[in-house]
C-alpha cells in the first residue's frame, strides 16, 4: 500500500508554478499543483484524457473551454478530454490543488 502525507510534499517555487508528482501509473497521475499569487498554469488541452482540479487550500480561477469560475477549498472542477483548460491564481495567498488525469497521456 501507498499512502502519503499530501501536506508535506506541498512546495512552492517563486519561477513557476510547481507541479508535486504523488501518485502515478501507466493509466492515470495524481498531482499536487502549487500556485503562489499571480502564477498559471496556461490554457492547453488533452485529446484522450480528462482532468480534475480539486482545491484544497487557498482560491483559483479555473478555465474549462470558455467559462472560468472561482474555486475555493473544497470545490472541484471537471475538463473533460478535447476541452481546453488552465488554472491561475489572482489572489494575494498561495493555493494548493490535487488534480487528477486520467488516463494518463
């Protein structure tokens, strides 16, 4: 069995947006993706696999084909393959996401 503590792997790096590798297979990845205020991950789109944005500190804009909503702690949101999609954060905190791909491309 796998377990980690998702807390101790967060990181943040002031060049980029750091993406935390947690769990990964052949089929699917499941990430941490630490944001510090005004950093993006930029629109970009996955033909084959869908992706999960799930916020579990702090507040981001996600952008899933033309609609962009704010998420705050607890809340998720779907990109499902062939829909472009990205992530910023416009606020004065850091922000912490688990995102999950599957599969994986």
């Amino acid at each position: 069995m796998e377990i980690k503590d998702l807390k101790s792997l967060a990181r943040y790096s002031p060049e980029k947006m750091a993406k935390i590798p947690v769990f990964h297979s052949e089929r699917m990845f499941y990430d941490l993706y630490a944001l510090l205020p005004g950093q993006t991950q930029r629109v970009h789109v996955h033909e084959g696999s869908d992706k999960v944005y799930y916020v579990l500190e702090g507040e981001v804009v996600v952008q899933v084909g033309e609609e962009e909503a704010l998420l705050a702690p607890g809340m998720a949101a779907l990109a499902r393959a062939g829909v472009p999609h990205g992530v910023r954060n416009e606020s004065a905190n850091p922000a912490l996401l688990l995102v999950v791909m599957a599969p994986k491309p």
